[in-house]
C-alpha cells in the first residue's frame, strides 16, 4: 500500500509543475512559420513582377522591327536628291547624324514618326539619320559612312547580294532608330544601319 500511495504522490507533484512552456515554445514556432510563409510568398509575387517586366520589355522590343522595316520601306521609296535634304517637321528624317544625339532626349512624338499601335499597345516610332556630317550635301562631297563600289560578285567567287553595285557609286549608310513605348511604360529603343 504504501507503494501505491508514493506513486500517486509523485505523480501529483508532476502534474503541479507543469507551467505551459511547450505550448510557449509551439506559440513560437507557429509565429516562426508564419512568418516564413510571408516571406515566401511576397519572394514570389515579386518573381511574378520580374517575369512580367521581361514579358513586357520582349514584347516591346520584337515591336520594334515593325518601326524598323516601317524606315527601311520609306527609305526605299526615296530619291538620292530626296535624301540630301533633312526632311520635313514630323517626317523622321535628318541627312545628318545630329552629333550628338541622344533618343531619350529626342521629341519623338514631335520630329520622328509614328508608325501606330499594336495589338499589345506598343506605341512605335522611328527616325533615320543619314551617317553624313552634313546635310544638303552630295554623298561624295562630304564626309559621309558610305558603302563604295565593289568588284564584280562578292569575295567568295559567287554573286553578291542582289548583284554588285555600279562602277563610281556610293551608297551612304542610314540609321534608323525605333522607339516603343508599351504599358507600364515600358521603352525600348533598337538601332539598325543599312545602305
């Protein structure tokens, strides 16, 4: 009996030191976790924002070949004489490289041109400089980047691209710039030369 009665005992004497402190300890963990939980989640939303802004910064930038091949198509439906001379306000067009010129300081919606909007409202511009020093001015006169005669075919043995050009011709080189500016506001600019 009297083995019975120490064993209650102690057990009582067990129960009254318990104070609370693994579930002080669970509060804890639990306010650990949780927080690590916020932390997860605001990582990811922000790497949702980052794969947006790329989205949004491709999709611009692939616009930017309709303002690119928009200039060429322009370019090719001009004379030489055309092309000496800067064109007209809003027209897009300098027979200078404007040194220097810097495209986010340029008034596109005032000098360059607007080729539209496209479906994913990217709004495209562009403007072409003639790589020459001087505008009203002959090709040859001036200190132009220009593309001079080449022999017959190309250095390969075969033809050129759309054959070789004539004997004593110069064809200055052209950049055309396109400027996209999309939602968010997103801007991209893409640079091309031709001649």
């Amino acid at each position: 009996m009297m083995k019975t009665q120490f064993a209650m005992q102690s057990i009582r004497i067990g129960r009254h030191s318990q104070r609370g402190a693994i579930l002080f300890i669970a509060l804890i963990v639990l306010v650990a976790m949780t927080m690590a939980g916020i932390a997860v989640m605001r990582s990811v939303d922000t790497n949702n924002m980052i794969a947006g802004n790329l989205a949004f910064r491709n999709a611009a930038t692939s616009s930017a070949d309709a303002g690119l091949e928009s200039a060429r198509s322009w370019l090719t439906g001009q004379t030489a004489a055309t092309l000496e001379k800067d064109g007209n306000a809003g027209e897009g067009y300098f027979a200078n490289w404007q040194d220097p010129w810097n495209p986010k300081a340029f008034s596109w919606a005032g000098d360059g041109v607007t080729v539209g909007t496209d479906p994913y409202g990217n709004t495209i511009y562009y403007v072409v400089h003639r790589m020459c020093k001087e505008s009203n001015k002959s090709v040859l006169a001036t200190d132009c980047f220009k593309m001079a005669s080449l022999s017959t075919g190309s250095s390969k043995g075969g033809g050129g691209y759309e054959g070789s050009l004539p004997a004593a011709t110069a064809l200055p080189y052209f950049r055309i710039t396109a400027k996209v500016v999309g939602p968010k506001n997103t801007t991209s600019y893409i640079q091309s030369f031709i001649y």
